[in-house]
C-alpha cells in the first residue's frame, strides 16, 4: 500500500456483492462502494451457467449480461461460495465491459487465516492502484474510511436496538428498507439518512404486540417475506441476513499502525454466515441472537441452490428444536414465486407458536 498520492474520481462506482469484501478500501481508493442487488431473472443467465447454481449468482450474470453495470469502474468478486468463484470466471469471458476483481476469504477465523486475508487486501489494493491511474489508497484515506464505515456501523447499531425493542416506526419491512437503500447510496448519503431515522425513530414509544420473529439466511431482496410475517400479527425483531445484522456487525479497530490487518480482522471475526467453518458458533451465535431479542422463533431464508446455507439445514433443524426454539425454513428463487404457498407456510408456523408448540414446520 502507497503512503502517498491521490484519490480516483470520487463518482466512479465499484460494485461488489459478498460483505466479506470491505468497502474501507473502495472508498479510501477514491471510489464509491456500490452493493449490487440485481433484479434480473435468472433463468436468463441459463446460456452462461448452470440452471442449478444459486439463483442470486445466476441473478447477477444476467444483469451483468443486460449491460446493467455497464457504468461501474469494475466487480470484486470474493470467494463466498463456488457458485460466485465460477462467475468470476465466466465474466472474464463473457462480461469484458466490466473488469473483474477477485479475492480469496478464509474459511476459518484464527491468526493464519486473518494474516493471509489481510494479505489478500493487499493485493487488492494493488490490483486498484494499478488498474485506476491516480486512485492511490493511503494510510490517511484507509483510517478515514474505517471511521467512516465505523459510524454506520454504530448508527445500524442503533436501529437493531430500535428494531429488537419494537418501535411502531422501526417495524421489519422499514428496517429491510433501509438495508436495500444501503446498496446504492454513497455512505455519506446512507448516513445522513440513517441520522434522520434515527431522530424519528427514538421518539415513538414500544409496542411490545404480536409474536417476535427472528429472520435469518442470505439475501432478502424483496419486501415480500417480512410482509407476509407482518401482516400475520408477528414483529420481525432481526434481520440476520448478507444485507442486515451480518453486515454491520463488529467494528474495525481505529487508529492501529496496521489497518490492512485490522480490516482482515474485523472482516473475518464478525458474526458468520454459513460458508465459514465451524457450525456449532454459527448455532451460539443464532441462539443468542433470539435470545437477546426475546424472539418466539426463527424464520431462515435461503435463495434456491444456496449450497452453503442448505448444508446448514438438517444441523440447524435439529439443534433448534434440542433448544426448544420453533424453526421453519424457507427456500425462494429470488423472484419469489409461490408466495402464496409461503404464505400458507408462514401462518401455520406462526399459529403453531401461538398455540404453544415448539416445533420446526
């Protein structure tokens, strides 16, 4: 990493789609971070890639195939799962409008592991410096990220708080809201317009009403799911999803004489989704998360083909109900069709929990 220099034009927009990828070095690169949530279908990727990979992948190469990123200074992809290193791949061939950038995340969370991410940043930060003439990350830039970054953290902090205490102005769908705006506002933008919900939301009072619904998995793109939930009567007190609780979870350390590494750090030990090892942290993790909400039970979400979090599923299954916790699960295609039999779903389990039971639908 540079000492010295510039920043990029600070317009230009590099997207991402995994939140292993930190945006502190998009930004101290003089870039903007942009999250990208596709609305493709992906059945229109099926030429490119195989109809079984995971509908959010697929999702992203027919976008990508649409000239939707067209205007973006590039894609970092990270090695979330073998459906987003095979994309990688693939836009190489088929996607030459857009450069493709791409690094390597651990699966474990020990000091090897953090040493050779942190590594990998480098490398990153290398690969941009070299490809964007003028874009230069300094020490200077990357401490004013993290600080940057570190504030949003803080604020969603706030709004889970918010959430989790069941403010009439901090229902689930409003907080889904606010994650979705997230991936394409600046993070000056998301800020200011975290402040501003922020000065409205603490001034309702709770309303303690319904049955509390943790909601887990990966990408939630629609307000679909959390409607359905709402409208039953229940309060969606968590989103632990890519774009929710995972995300803004733990921050970097400010102010070290080594920042790359602190991003290593936090990156790699924040709450875990599942392609990180170690099943049984991800389950304490889970368990605290409902346990600290007061949840009544769990609602897990997974796009269709999501290898990593379907292996999950016969542990989660049986450890939630050794822990008495009701537990349905939920598989969607990204478009969500079929709303109406998850619909049904969802009113028999939240009726079997009003009714006492605590099993798994």
């Amino acid at each position: 990493m540079k000492t010295n220099g510039g920043n990029a034009d600070s317009q230009q927009a590099l997207c991402y789609a995994c939140s292993y990828v930190p945006e502190e070095i998009i930004i101290a690169a003089g870039l903007v971070p942009r999250r990208a949530l596709p609305e493709s279908r992906p059945s229109d990727s099926d030429s490119h890639i195989h109809a079984s990979t995971c509908f959010f992948v697929k999702s992203l190469l027919a976008a990508a195939l649409e000239g939707a990123f067209s205007n973006t200074a590039g894609f970092i992809f990270a090695n979330s799962c073998d459906g987003m290193r095979k994309l990688y791949d693939i836009w190489k061939r088929y996607v030459e409008q857009v450069p493709p950038f791409f690094i390597d995340v651990p699966k474990k969370r020990d000091e090897d592991s953090i040493e050779f991410f942190a590594s990998e940043l480098r490398r990153l930060i290398d690969t941009l410096e070299s490809k964007f003439p003028g874009s230069t990350v300094t020490e200077e830039n990357l401490e004013i990220a993290i600080k940057t970054c570190n504030m949003i953290r803080r604020q969603m902090g706030q709004v889970f708080e918010l959430q989790r205490a069941a403010k009439p102005g901090v229902r689930g769908s409003d907080i889904l809201d606010l994650t979705l705006e997230a991936a394409h506002l600046s993070p000056a933008e998301f800020g200011d317009k975290l402040a501003r919900f922020l000065s409205t939301a603490k001034k309702e009072k709770p309303v303690q009403n319904g049955l509390r619904i943790v909601l887990y998995g990966n990408v939630v793109n629609r307000p679909d799911l959390v409607g359905l939930i709402e409208d039953s009567g229940a309060q969606v007190v968590a989103l632990d999803t890519c774009f929710g609780v995972r995300h803004y979870d733990l921050l970097v350390e400010e102010d070290t004489s080594n920042p790359i590494r602190a991003l290593a750090r936090r990156y790699l030990l924040r709450a875990p989704c599942a392609r990180m090892e170690g099943f049984e942290t991800r389950f304490q993790y889970m368990k605290r998360l409902v346990n600290s909400c007061k949840a009544d039970g769990v609602i897990y979400s997974v796009v269709k083909f999501c290898d990593s979090h379907v292996y999950d599923l016969p542990m989660l299954t049986d450890s939630f109900r050794a822990a008495g916790i009701p537990f349905l699960f939920i598989e969607n295609d990204y478009e969500w069709t079929g709303l109406e039999q998850i619909a049904t779903r969802v009113e028999a389990f939240l009726e079997m929990i009003g009714q006492g039971g605590g099993g798994n639908v």
